[in-house]
C-alpha cells in the first residue's frame, strides 16, 4: 500500500494569523525577488559581457530550467506543503546570489565572468519556480476560500505581484547603474531572505501519496487540465501571447541600450512603467469582472494586449517603446486576472499544484525559445521578427477568446464556482 502523508500539519494555527501576513506579506518579498532576478540578471549579464548574443542565452538559460522545475515543483508542495518548499528555495536562491557577488569582483571579465553570470541565471530560474509555485498554490487555497471573492484576492496577489514589477527592475536598473553588479545581487539576496522569514501559512491538508514522482505530477496535471476546456482554451491563448511578451523581454535590453543609446537604469524604467499601467489595468478589471463577467473582461484586455503588441514592434523612439510596452502589459495584467481567477475555482484543491505547474509550465515554454531567437537574430533584424511574434499575438488571443465566448465558465456574471475535490 502507498504511504500517505498529510502537508502542512500546523494549519489548526492559521487562524491566529492575518491573511496579510498569512499570504500577503511573504508573497510581496518573493515578488520583489523574483522580479529583481527576472529583469535584473540579463541586465548583469549585458554589463559583465557586452555581448548581446550572451544577454539572449542568458535569458533562455534562465527560463529553460524553470520550465524542468514545474513538474517537480508542483510534485513538492502537493507532498511537503507551501511553508518548506518556499522557505528551501528562497534561501537556496540568496546563497546562490551571494555567491555570486563574492564571486564576480575577482573576476575581470573573461571565462570566469561569463560561466559565473550564466550559472547564475539558470540556477536562480529554478530556485524562483519553486517558490513561486508555492506562493501561488498558498495563494489560491486563499482564494477558495474567499468563495465569490475569490476574484477580489487574486486581484490582492496581482496587484502584489505588478508593485513587485514595478519597482524590481527600476531597483535593479539604478542599483546596477550606481552599485554595479555586487549591490544589486545582495539586494536580491536580501529579499530573498526576508522571503524566507515569513513563509506563507494556509490549510494544507490533502493526502498525498508519499512516493508519488514528478512525473506523476505532471501527468496528472494535463489529465485535470485536459478536461477543463474553459480552462484549456484560455491557455493556449495566452501561450501564443507570450511569444511576443518574451520576445520583448528578452530583446529590450538590447533594443534600449544598444540601439537607442540608453543606460540600464531605462530599462527598468520601461518595466516599472508597464507595471504601474498593469495595476491599473488590474483594478479595473475586478470591477469589470463584478458588473459584467469573465468573458467581456478578458476579451477587451486581449484585443488591448494585440494592439498594443503590433505597436510596439514598429516603435522607433525610446518614448513610443515605453508606452506602448506599458499598454502590452496593461492587456496582459487584465487577462492574468481572468487566467487566475478561473485557474482558482476550476482546478480541484487535491490536485491543485501538479495542474499549477502543467498551466505554467506551457504558458512559460515560449520565453526561453524568445532568448534562443535574440541570441539568433542579427541586431538589425530585431524588429521584423517582433512583429512576426506580435502578429501570432494577435492571432491566438482571437482564437482562444472566439472559442471561449460560448463557455459557462466564462460567461457568467460572477466567479464559477468550484469544483469539489
């Protein structure tokens, strides 16, 4: 017989404690690493290589290992519970960058630096999946909880997660530009162990089988997926979408500092203003969602999101690339809103982090092909291929939101309700 374990038998505490400091207040330290360390690295790599070729396969090294992570990821926090895992990852990913920082100053330039800063990248991409699948996991017991509002607190945690944004890759920008590399590495560092600290606390008490692998997990994340068509559709869509916000990741630092003669410090100006237009966006679509429903608020942040990504590829000021990546992202916090707040209700809580990482772990397969065609793609021809990217966009948020408009699910004027384990 399989030995069963039950995660996280401390929940009879939970309610001695706030959901802000249960799930708010760890998840924003996490956020601030994790957003530091996305837009942060290929920006440390740009500086310590000046090779865009490097910045590009940094960023699909980055993104590539998570993508291995997911299934194991879900695996563990089903086994182990969201406090464990999260607090390992975070304090494997600030020893990690400390290492790093006492490490870069020694080296000046050459194989050392260059080995030091991809190394960096790929282990820290896994460190940051594991915490964030178990921040997510915490976060959407929340939101069942919360029932009809379950909306209202994944607004709380994207809302979170858009400050994060906004400030991570300013931070990393000015601190790169005024305390070099090593002062931005121990500020991610720092966050990470603030992360760590606090931890997030919810009920946890699923049986899950002790033996059970990550392939398991994954295999029982596509089957609970599988037979969510809503769910599905609205995936695949924003997978296609993300071709084009990865291609615009990955290729911004090339295009800011290169091209347009710009210092690091824009860079994360640009994203901290995509930020603070998807908080924005976010806010507007709760209340979108309260008065008209799921599908008229994810269909106009799609249509916004396409628009916005045909833009930008044409852009040829640093101002136009500026606003126009901020309304991209004003679209895309509007549909993660819709993503997450049906992700939460629909997905059944036994199964909920195996189908967490399966959802993830394809929306996420398009950044690190992004980084491998910026490392491919010759500095002139950056521009056509972000249109071609953006034009798929376009074309797969049309077909998943067509396809979607009939579905229960998302027609309905408040959150559908979920699903029993």
């Amino acid at each position: 017989m399989t030995d069963l374990v039950i995660a996280g038998p401390r929940h009879a505490l939970l309610p001695q404690l706030s959901l802000l400091r249960r799930i708010y207040l760890p998840r924003t330290a996490d956020a601030g690493a994790f957003a530091m360390t996305t837009y942060g690295i290929p920006l440390i790599v740009l500086a310590t290589t000046r090779s865009a070729t490097l910045t590009g396969l940094a960023f699909a090294l980055e993104w590539i290992p998570r993508l291995a992570a997911f299934s194991l990821a879900g695996t563990m926090v089903d086994r182990h519970g969201t406090k464990r895992v999260f607090r390992i990852a975070s304090v494997l990913r600030a020893l990690v960058v400390l290492a790093a920082a006492a490490i870069l100053p020694t080296q000046a330039g050459g194989p050392g630096a260059t080995i030091t800063v991809m190394a960096l990248a790929a282990i820290t991409g896994v460190a940051t999946e594991f915490s964030y699948i178990a921040a997510e996991t915490a976060g959407a017991t929340a939101s069942k909880d919360a029932g009809e509002q379950a909306h209202r607190v994944q607004s709380a945690l994207l809302g979170i997660d858009q400050t994060a944004t906004l400030a991570g890759p300013a931070a990393a920008g000015f601190l790169l530009h005024w305390a070099g590399v090593t002062g931005t590495l121990i500020t991610i560092a720092a966050c990470s162990l603030l992360g760590a600290a606090l931890a997030p606390w919810h009920r946890e008490t699923r049986l899950v089988p002790a033996a059970a692998s990550a392939l398991t997990g994954l295999g029982t994340g596509w089957k609970t997926l599988a037979s969510l068509p809503a769910l599905a559709w609205l995936i695949a869509g924003l997978t296609v979408s993300n071709i084009a916000t990865g291609m615009l990741q990955a290729a911004a630092p090339i295009i800011v500092v290169q091209h347009l003669g710009y210092s690091s410090a824009a860079v994360g100006v640009i994203w901290s203003a995509a930020a603070a237009a998807s908080l924005l966006a976010v806010a507007c679509c709760r209340y979108a969602i309260d008065r008209v429903g799921l599908w008229p608020a994810g269909a106009a942040s799609a249509v916004v999101a396409a628009l916005a990504g045909l833009a930008v590829s044409q852009a040829g000021t640093y101002n136009q690339f500026l606003v126009l990546t901020a309304v991209l992202m004003a679209g895309e916090g509007g549909m993660t809103v819709v993503l997450r707040t049906l992700r939460s209700h629909l997905i059944p809580e036994r199964v909920f982090g195996a189908t967490l990482s399966i959802t993830i772990l394809i929306m996420l397969l398009p950044f690190p092909l992004a980084g491998v065609l910026v490392a491919l793609t010759p500095a002139a021809a950056l521009g056509h291929v972000l249109t071609g990217c953006a034009a798929l966009q376009a074309i797969g948020l049309l077909a998943a939101f067509w396809r979607l408009r009939h579905e229960p699910a998302m027609r309905n004027r408040r959150s559908p309700a979920p699903n029993k384990p």
